[in-house]
C-alpha cells in the first residue's frame, strides 16, 4: 500500500485513457478530482492510489448558442464559462458556491448528481 496516492495531471483525453488504462492493468484504484471545491463531501473511498485531477482538461469545446448548448472539458473553470456566457447563465450555481470559487465542470456535475439523488 502507498504512503499517499500519485496524483496525476492528464492534459489530454488520450493521456486520460492511458493512465485509466495502466491503472486497470495494475489494480490501482482511482479516484477523479477538479479543483478541490468538493472534497470531503461524501464518503472517503476505502483505498486511493492515483488521484487524476482533471484540472490539465481546460478549454471550451463547442458553444451553439441557437440551441443553448456548451461543451467545455472536465477541468475548465466555471469563471471561464461564465465569462463566455454571462451571468445570467451562471446564477443558478451561485447558490451553491461554485461559481466563482474556483470549482470545474467535472465538479458541477458531481454536485448536481448528489442533489438530484438528495431529491429523491
């Protein structure tokens, strides 16, 4: 067992699925983290030997504003978004924090599973 996990800063979906890939091969867990404004909710995984941060995936990847639709990598900071979009699009996650206090997309989604779950 490691002292303390590796961590990992993939800069690319290709590096991404390398280092997931190795991971399997060698049974190390994995465990996914964005800029650290979510960590310690929830409960601890029993055992981390890679933590991959997706902080190197940053970039929006699309933005069709006609049919209201983005598309930004796991790691892109929502102030990046919100600066694209204004703020009117972002004041929904203001409630929670994370608009500006450096959270990531990944991170985003992580909550909004964990209050739709809360919901029911």
């Amino acid at each position: 067992m490691k002292a303390a996990a590796d961590r990992t800063v993939p800069a690319s979906a290709e590096a991404v699925s390398e280092i997931l890939a190795r991971c399997d091969r060698s049974g190390e867990k994995v465990t996914i983290a964005g800029g650290g404004t979510l960590a310690g909710m929830g409960y601890p995984p029993e055992r981390v030997d890679v933590t991959l941060r997706t902080t190197g995936l940053t970039g929006m990847v699309a933005n069709e504003r006609a049919d209201l639709v983005i598309a930004a990598r796991a790691g892109t900071p929502l102030q990046d978004v919100a600066t694209l979009l204004g703020a009117q699009s972002t004041v929904h996650l203001w409630r929670h924090g994370l608009a500006f206090a450096g959270a990531t997309i990944e991170e985003v989604v992580e909550l909004a599973t964990a209050l739709e779950a809360e919901a029911l």
